[in-house]
C-alpha cells in the first residue's frame, strides 16, 4: 500500500485572515485534514515557512494535532537582490509531499498542488 504524504501550510490555509489584525481557523481546510487523516494510507504534514515548531503550535491551537503525523518546515529561500513577490514562491522543503495544500499560488511544492482561493 502506497503511503500518500499530504501537507498543509498554516498561514492562509488552515489559518486564514480576516483583516491584516485578525487571523481566524479555515475551518473548512481544519475538517478536510481530520478527514484524510482517516485514511489508512495518508501521512498527514503540517508544514510552515516559519519551521515545524510553528507548524505545531498551530495545530495544537487549532485542535488538529492528534491527527497530524509529522511537521516540517518549507525553508523559505531568500536571495539577495530579489524582490518580495519575486521570492514568495521559492522554497526548499526537506520533504516533497505527494499533495500540497497552500494558498501561494505560484508554489510547486507536491506532485499535486491544491491552491486554496
């Protein structure tokens, strides 16, 4: 049995902004990691440019760490002499995740790439 890997990023994913003061939980991406988490054959990541300590504590803010199996960091690169928008999608993460689900557009972090709008 194929062992799926799917991570999800935590800023704009499973936490969303309301305002730029306000962050809120995407409940809707919350409930469809405790659903694949179900799988027997999913590994269920929550990941961040801000590194896996983060990834934790989101998840444990949000009530989802039982069900998350690992935590890992993106590794956000920073280039000197490129600009913020030209960076923002460049990222060498320790892991490539057969699913990835994150808000940044432009990312190609998994085989598969769900984009949340």
């Amino acid at each position: 049995m194929k062992e799926i890997v799917i991570a999800f990023d935590c800023d704009g994913t499973l936490l969303k902004s309301t305002d730029q003061r306000t962050i809120a939980p995407a409940d809707h991406i919350r409930t469809l990691l405790i659903t694949l988490s179900q799988f027997k054959n999913t590994k269920i990541v929550v990941w961040s440019g801000g590194g896996p300590a983060y990834a934790r504590r989101v998840a444990e803010a949000l009530g989802v760490a039982d069900y998350v199996d690992d935590y890992a960091g993106k590794n956000p690169q920073r280039p000197v002499g490129i600009t913020e928008t030209a960076r923002r999608g460049v990222f060498l993460p320790d892991i490539e995740p057969d699913i990835a689900i994150d808000d940044i557009e432009d990312c190609d972090l998994g085989t598969l790439n769900l984009i949340v709008g």
